[in-house]
C-alpha cells in the first residue's frame, strides 16, 4: 500500500466513524517525522477513543498495517497514532 492510499484508507475510515474537521496535512517537505499528518476531531472522550480504536483495528485486520507507536491512549483529549510516514492526531475540538 501507497503512503497516499494509506491517507485515503484513514480518512475513509475516520469518515465512516463521524470523525469532524478531518485534515490531511503534507509535511514531507517540512520534516523527517512523517509524510503527513492527519489531523481529526471527536466530540466526546468515547468518540476519540472509537476513532483511534477503528484505525489501528481496520488497519490492522485487513492490511496487516500495525502503528510503530501510540500516545495518550490513557488521556481523554488527544491519541496520538505513529504509522511511521502518516501520523495521526485524534483530539477534543478545544485542542
């Protein structure tokens, strides 16, 4: 898979989870830390959680695509998911 088809495949699913004000930034000429960023709002703490949940799940189960490192999993604002090239930032709107 892509790196592009891999941003189109979380934007769907985090679409399909009702995720708000997706973003998909192109960073790969600014740093080394990533080729995007994808940036999505939940309302609410359960929400945040279900969207990072279906990501790392889905990606998981039907692309064999594991996250090399997770964050905030144990906060209740911001989950932070590393898929190395796309990087992923599920946060509470006033984040």
């Amino acid at each position: 898979m892509t790196t592009e088809e891999l941003v189109n495949k979380i934007v769907s699913i985090l679409e399909s989870k009702k995720g708000s004000d997706i973003e998909v930034i192109d960073v790969k000429d600014k740093t080394t830390l990533a080729d995007y960023f994808i940036i999505v709002t939940g309302n609410s703490t359960t929400q945040i959680k279900a969207l990072a949940d279906e990501v790392e799940v889905l990606l998981k189960n039907e692309d064999q695509i594991y996250a090399d490192h997770v964050e905030g999993r144990s906060g209740d604002k911001w989950i932070l998911i590393d898929f190395k090239d796309v990087v992923v930032h599920v946060m509470h709107p006033e984040l």
